[in-house]
C-alpha cells in the first residue's frame, strides 16, 4: 500500500481528505503511482503531469523520505519506506515569486 500526499488543491479537487492510499498494480515507480492516482481519481488528469507527454508539470515536485525526486526518471524504483508504507510519497506544488 503506497501512501500519496496531495497538496491542498488537488486535495479539494480529487474530493479527498488526508493521505491517499493506493495498491499499484506492479513495481512502484512514479510513474505507475501517477498511473494509479489518475485512474482512480479522472478529474487530476493533466494537472500533476502533461496529459500528452507524461512529463511532471514545471511547479509540481515529488518528494520521498526527505529526498527530492523531481528530476529521477519515472520508472526508477521507489524508497523501500516507500514501498513498505512507513513513509509517504508526496506531490507537492512548487512556490514561485519573489
């Protein structure tokens, strides 16, 4: 069971509370908890990645046992915490300005 954190927009957006809890249908990757969390929840298509090129949105940053992993490759395998549920994957909108 992997724990997804959602910022607060996409919290309200999705109609969820708290963490989200996913069982992926194979190795945990970004890209197949991404897969998962689309496919339960339709109306966050588009808003974490491009719909079109699966790329991460430019103020949308992943978050794992206090590393960032923004830029690893999507299907790179997941922390064991990760994996185990001891710690959450987090989806975190970027702030911007100055």
């Amino acid at each position: 069971m992997i724990r997804v954190v959602l910022p607060a927009h996409l919290k309200n957006l999705a109609h969820v509370h708290g963490e989200v809890r996913l069982e992926l249908p194979g190795p945990a990757t970004q890209r197949s908890v991404l897969d998962t969390l689309e496919q339960r929840y339709p109306m966050l298509l588009g808003t974490i990645r491009d719909r079109h090129t699966g790329k991460r949105r430019a103020f949308v940053r992943f978050y794992a046992c206090e590393q960032d992993l923004s830029n690893d490759s999507p299907d790179t395998p997941l922390p064991e915490e990760v994996v185990a549920g001891k710690e959450p994957f987090i989806i975190l909108g970027a702030m911007a300005g100055g």
